[in-house]
C-alpha cells in the first residue's frame, strides 16, 4: 500500500502490527520504507519536516501517542524509532520483559543502575516530560551521554514509553520553547490488560509470531536481524 497521507499511515500500520519509524535501512520493516533523506515516490505527497499534519511523517508519530489509544511508538528497534500496535504489544513483552518489572529486572542484572534512577523519577508520575525527568533527577550536563543511553535503554526493554509532547511551562504559567518528550510507564500508557496478556505469552510462542509476521510483512528479511530486531 502506497501511504499517501496520515489515514493511510495508522490504515497500514494497524494491519501490519509494527513498523521501524522511518525508513526501511535495518531490512525489516517499515510502513514508510524510505527516510528522510531520501526522495519518495513521486504518486504520493509525503515529505518529512514539512508541518503538515496529514503528509509530514514527523508529525505522525505524535499525533498517534495524543490522538490513539493502540499505537506505542518509542525507541524500540536498533536503539531507533519504531511503532508496536496494542495487539502485537503483548508479544514484543513477552520477549523483552519476561514477566518481570523493573526493580526484578534491576535485581537480576538486566536494567543499569542509571536507567533505574530515571524509572523511579518516571514512575512517580502520570506522565512526565524530559526536561522535568532530568531536573528532578538531579541529571547534569555531563550525565548527557550516560542519561540518553540510559533512557533508550528503558524503552527498548519496554519499562517507559513515550506519551506526547509539551512545551516548558514559565513562572507566569506561560508555554515556551520547544516541544519536549513526554514520557511514562509501559503500564499507564497501555494498562494492566496488555500485561496480564504478555504475561500468558511463551517467549518462545511470541518469538515465533512476530517472526511469522516478519516474512509475511518482508519475506526476504534476515534471520539474524529479525532475531535482533524481536529482542531490542
């Protein structure tokens, strides 16, 4: 299907259950199999960076997270953007977190002791954007590096996912600057349900699925990175 505007994007998207978030250059998957930089075909209107709601891919991958109740999208495939449905979430959890929540996650070795600290500051919010995560974390300048690590690191393991956007707040109550990522937990942004759902899945069952899904999406893709694009 040739996605010409935003209707047809959460169309293909919904049918196909993931997706990378821009661009096909892991060999997996991608709704929009060509980046940013790179020319689209010239039978559909879709640019990147442009601002236009209905044909800016950018634009897309906020408007699902405020306008929809069925699509995650977070850094979840090769450290890069990417986009899991409500009925193929489960599966992906089923690999990633195997039951477990982030303190027995932490306490078996899985979640680094930086990407914790940012969970407790997430979890004790609704919802929470990055400015605020690392000022009330105490995260400085030179945590940069450490900290975006850190961070794609819990969403890849499907711990925080991202939620929306917001402006920085002024003392008077007034909105300025750039947009910031809001971020929450996996479990406020989706439910219990999908947990209790991920929880009754094998890993070795929801492996096989979403491989399954994977060569009837893109039957040429490689085994080895269709492994590594499972698991996170």
């Amino acid at each position: 299907m040739l996605i010409k505007n935003y209707h047809d994007f959460v169309t293909s998207l919904l049918n196909a259950g993931f997706s990378m978030g821009g661009g096909n250059s892991e060999g997996i998957f991608s709704v929009i199999p060509w980046s940013w930089n790179e020319a689209p075909p010239n039978e559909t209107p879709i640019r990147w960076h442009t601002g236009d709601p209905e044909t800016d891919p950018w634009e897309w991958r906020i408007r699902v997270l405020e306008e929809r109740d069925d699509i995650a999208y977070a850094k979840l495939f090769f450290n890069k953007s990417g986009y899991i449905t409500k009925e193929w979430y489960p599966y992906f959890l089923a690999v990633r977190r195997g039951g477990r929540s982030l303190i027995e996650a932490y306490e078996d070795g899985m979640v680094s002791s930086f990407a914790k600290r940012i969970y407790d500051v997430v979890s004790n919010s609704e919802a929470i954007p990055l400015h605020e995560i690392k000022q009330i974390g105490g995260f400085s300048r030179a945590d940069s590096l450490k900290f975006e690590r850190a961070l794609v690191e819990l969403q890849s393991k499907m711990f925080v996912t991202m939620c929306g956007s917001q402006r920085k707040i002024s003392k008077k109550g007034e909105a300025y600057g750039w947009s910031s990522t809001v971020f929450c937990t996996v479990e406020r942004y989706f439910g219990e349900e999908v947990m209790i759902q991920a929880d009754k899945i094998d890993e070795g069952e929801a492996m096989e699925m979403i491989t399954q899904q994977i060569y009837r999406l893109n039957p040429a893709a490689n085994p080895r990175r269709i492994a590594r694009f499972i698991k996170g």
